[in-house]
C-alpha cells in the first residue's frame, strides 16, 4: 500500500473540491494522514501524478466517492467525461468495483445518485451502493457519520463473526493486507490521539495541574509505547518543580513517581529523597513494591510492610487511613490475609468498606472463597455492590454463570441501601456491570438510579452522584449520559464529559472524540483523547487475544481506581484550570 491509500477519497476539483478537502481532513483527524489518500496533498511536487494515483487506489481499502451536481455530466471538448475511459474520477471508481473492496457514495450539494442507466458499464455497480448525504447544515453530524461509516468497511464485524478473522497462514499477502488494515488504521489513530493530548496538556498554564495531566497521559501511553511514556514523565517533572507551593509541589512529584514505578524505576528510585520524612513516601514506596521492576517476593513485602508500619506510625486520622489504604490495596497482589489485615485497620468505616471491596475485586479470580468471605463482611451496602461488582468483572471470562450470580448479589445490596446518594451511585455501578452482559437489565437499573438521584438534596452530593449515573449511562444510553453531564455544574462539567467520552470510546470511538471536542477545560480535553486512544489500543490487544471487544470498560475503573465513586466525594485527581 502506498503511503495514504488506506482511504482513498474520490472527487472532481471542479464539483467538489472544497468539500472533499474538508472531509478528507476529518478522515486524517480520526486515521492519520498517512491512512488518507486525498491527491491535493498525497501526491508531493515532482511525482508521476498517474502513477501515484494508480498505485494509491489500487491498494486502497475503502473509497471514498464524493459526488456533486456536476459529477455525473461534467464534459469537455471531447463529451461527457465519464464516457472516457481514461478519465480519473472513472478509472478510480472502476477499479474500485473491479476490486470488490468497499465503496461509499457521499452525496454532496443536494446531488442524487446516478442511475444505472447514466452510468458507463464499469460503473454499474455504482448505482447500487448505500449513498451517504453530506449537507451545509449538518456538516458536522453528517462528516462524523462518514467517519463511522469508513471504520465499518475497514472492519466490517466481531472476531468470530463474518467479515473479521485473523491473519493464518494460508492466506495470500494481499489478504493479509486486507485483514490488517482496521488495526493499522486504529494503531496509527491511537498514537494521534496520544500526541494529540500531550500537544493540549502542554498548553495547561497551571504547572500543578500540567503535571498531573501528563502523568496521566503517560500511563495510558506506557501501554503501548514506553519510550513516548518516558519523556512524557520529563515534562511532567519539569512542570512539577515549577510549581510554586511546596506541598502542591510535592504532590505532583509524588504522582511524576508512581507513574514512572512502570517505565522508569530508576526515576522513581532518584526521587525517593524528596518524599523523605512526609506521608508521600508511603504511595511512592508502594508503587515500587507493586510494579514489575525486578524485585523478589520478600523484598516486595518488606516494602510493604515498611509503609503499614509508616502508616500505622501517622498521627492525623485522615493520613493513616489513606496510608493503610494504598497499602492494603498494594499488598492484595501479593499476601491476601494480610491485606485484610490491614484494611480492618483502616479508621473510618467508609474508607476501610472500600478497601476491603477493593481487595474481593482482586482476589475473585484465584479465590473465589476468600474473595466471598470479605465481600459478605462490607456492612456497607455501596462498597458491598461494588466488590460484587468488581468480582463479576474478574470472573466473567472464565466463569460466566459466577459473574452473573454475583451481579445479581451486587443489585440485592445496592436495592438495600436507603439513603438516595448512597442507593443512586451503587445502582449506577451495577447498571455500568450489567450493560456488558444485558443492557436491557442494565436500562431498567440505571432508571432507578436516575428516580434516586432525583431525590438528593445537598448540590455537592447531587454532583458526585450525576457524575456516577452519566459515567454509568455512557455504556448504556451514550444520548442521555451527555445530557446528565451537561446537567452538572460549570466546574465540575469538563471531569463527568471526560468520564463519559472514556465509557463511550469502548463502543463508539468517533461519539467520544465528538464530546472530547466539546470539553472546555484542556487538561479534561486531553484525559479524554488519551482515554480513547486507550479504548482502541485495548481494543487492538483483546483482538491479538482473540477475544470480542469489550463493550465497555472494566467495572474496576468505576469500582475503584476512578475517584468518581470515592467516599471522599472527589470529583477527580486533577481539578479543571
């Protein structure tokens, strides 16, 4: 294939060049300019204009035909220029059908599909393809549509269904080409969005805020390319140490730390004296014992142990139960007993329920008897949901009737709840769990979430619970999940659009870019787009896998890692500038 001929777009420069243009550039805005072959910019001065075209739509996996009023009965001296073989706008469509790949008319300017009767015999087939129109007033709505429409035709199914199979070796290369270009497309995309967040995050003013935005582009990016992930780190330290205040200051070190634990121990290691004597030391140490640097088993829990001692050592109350936490859920990984161990030391009834929710959720998949144990244990209705929650998520795979049994659990205990914030949030958690297996079950739990949410008083807990509820609708009904997040305050808006557009990215990546470019605060805007480019990525891995995509994300996003549930009632780690 030649640079660009994933895409090809088709038009006459007389009829529609200006439209093709823009809607060639919203193709290179979902799929990278090297994905989209449009000849006013693929074709470099000095090239055989011919051969390129040749080349690029004899590789091309789609076509794109952009057709005006004046596509069909554009003449020259010589007659109607569709009547010439050696037309461009002809020998691009022919091939096309010839080639038996996709082809989607785009209607443009109020033109109407040719008839087969107008229509050379090479192009017959033309007239049978699904048109799409391309309208003035509608012009964002209607190019998004083209953008779903072309990622469709590049990957027309499921693994497992018609239209989608992996790569064998019996195919011929041209297969091969063919089978892969979804996921070149969706590579390639996902790395532009990843730029494309870092480009907005670097734009932040607040360095505190900058700092902590690009922490967070840089895990998700680590995923697929640690180097990209380092010098993320590189600016987010620089940015750190320009913060003024020196407790904000080490705040966005500490998380420059965690984050580099993955891709950059010894960053991590180099930084451990800045935390020295402070509650910080306790996080940073943690994200050293529980990440894959080459650390044996007992020196894993010795660090471990190090922090609950620490922890336990802490005299503000809010300190040592946060210090607990953070080691009770590290040490999940690893020693189970003695995780629960630690969260039952946990002060504060809320913060210690959420630990040992998050510990079940962990230990599900290995040991389901414990994982039971500690669940029945949560005397509190929402963490007691949201462990079943997180425990179905981690079984679903290989026990399909357990996940079920336990979503079940996990609605009994969130029903049970009578407080209407408390009852609304873990409702919204089941909902989020149920959609992937049964979305009509799931629709009729999030609407008695939605008559909850209805009846709480207190504005910051009615946010906190809105947040949940759209976080939760965005797997269901992604329509209303938009307009509860609209719903929310001005402050608090840009966290829950983030939050929507990452859940909605899972199944439709194009709506999720769509609400991304809405959110006004620029580091949400750039969570957002690394989140979706996240989704494709892990969309990619589940294929290599052999597995469906996922419909939504893990539960254990919503459950637990995401602030958006947390008993402390943020509305997220990093505050819109």
């Amino acid at each position: 294939m030649t640079e660009g001929g994933g895409i090809f777009v088709s038009y006459r420069r007389d009829d529609s060049r200006d439209i093709a243009g823009r809607l060639a550039d919203h193709l290179i805005d979902r799929f990278g300019k090297k994905l989209v072959f449009i000849d006013a910019e693929a074709v470099q001065p000095g090239v055989d204009f011919a051969e390129s075209i040749i080349l690029a739509v004899r590789s091309c996996q789609v076509l794109v035909a952009v057709i005006g009023p004046g596509w069909l009965t554009a003449a020259d001296e010589r007659g109607r220029r569709l009547d010439d073989p050696s037309d461009w706008v002809r020998v691009e469509v022919e091939t096309t059908l010839a080639r038996g790949v996709p082809l989607i008319p785009v209607l443009v300017r109020d033109a109407v599909m040719p008839a087969t009767a107008d229509l050379p015999d090479g192009l017959a087939g033309l007239a049978h393809r699904q048109a799409l129109a391309v309208r003035y007033e509608s012009f964002r709505h209607d190019a998004a549509r083209l953008v779903s429409a072309v990622e469709r035709a590049l990957d027309p199914g499921d693994p497992g269904s018609e239209g989608w199979r992996s790569p064998s070796a019996g195919d011929s290369a041209d297969d091969q080409a063919g089978t892969w270009t979804s996921a070149q497309a969706s590579r390639a995309h996902a790395a532009h969005l990843f730029e494309k967040a870092a480009r907005i995050a670097s734009t932040v003013s607040d360095q505190h805020v900058k700092a902590i935005t690009l922490c967070e582009i840089a895990a998700v990016v680590a995923q697929s390319d640690p180097g990209r992930a380092v010098l993320l780190l590189d600016d987010a330290e620089h940015a750190a140490d320009a913060v003024r205040f020196e407790a904000f200051k080490k705040q966005a070190l500490s998380q420059v730390a965690i984050t580099a634990a993955t891709v950059d121990p010894a960053r991590t290691h180099r930084m451990l004296d800045i935390f020295a004597g402070t509650y910080l030391m306790i996080p940073v140490t943690c994200s050293i014992a529980a990440t894959r640097v080459p650390i044996d088993h007992d020196s894993r829990l010795s660090l471990l142990e190090q922090c609950a001692r620490e922890a336990t050592a802490l005299p503000d109350r809010e300190l040592k139960a946060k210090g607990l936490y953070t080691v009770a859920t590290a040490m999940a990984r690893f020693d189970l007993e003695r995780a629960e161990s630690l969260a039952n030391a946990i002060p504060g009834r809320l913060m210690k329920a959420q630990a040992l929710s998050d510990i079940a959720a962990v230990a599900a998949a290995d040991d389901p008897g414990f994982a039971d144990r500690v669940a029945t244990a949560i005397t509190d209705g929402h963490w007691k949901a949201a462990a079943l929650c997180g425990g179905a998520t981690a079984v679903a795979d290989a026990d399909p009737a357990r996940a079920i049994w336990m979503l079940g659990d996990a609605e009994c205990a969130a029903r049970s709840i009578l407080t209407p914030s408390s009852r609304a949030k873990a409702l919204s958690l089941v909902a989020f769990a149920v959609a992937s297996v049964d979305r009509d079950r799931a629709a009729r739990i999030v609407a008695d979430a939605e008559r909850a949410a209805r009846l709480v008083v207190y504005e910051d807990s009615k946010t906190v619970v809105l947040t949940v509820l759209a976080t939760a609708l965005a797997a269901i009904d992604p329509g209303r999940a938009e307009s509860v997040a609209r719903s929310v305050g001005k402050f608090s808006r840009p966290a829950v659009l983030c939050e929507v557009a990452a859940v909605v990215a899972c199944s439709d990546p194009s709506r999720a870019e769509q609400i991304a470019g809405t959110i006004t605060a620029e580091s949400k805007r750039a969570l957002a787009l690394v989140r979706i480019g996240g989704a494709l990525a892990a969309a990619l891995g589940r294929r290599a896998d052999g597995l469906r995509p996922a419909r939504n994300f893990s539960t254990r996003s919503i459950v637990s890692n995401c602030p958006l549930c947390s008993s402390l009632c943020h509305i997220d780690a990093v505050p819109a500038e």
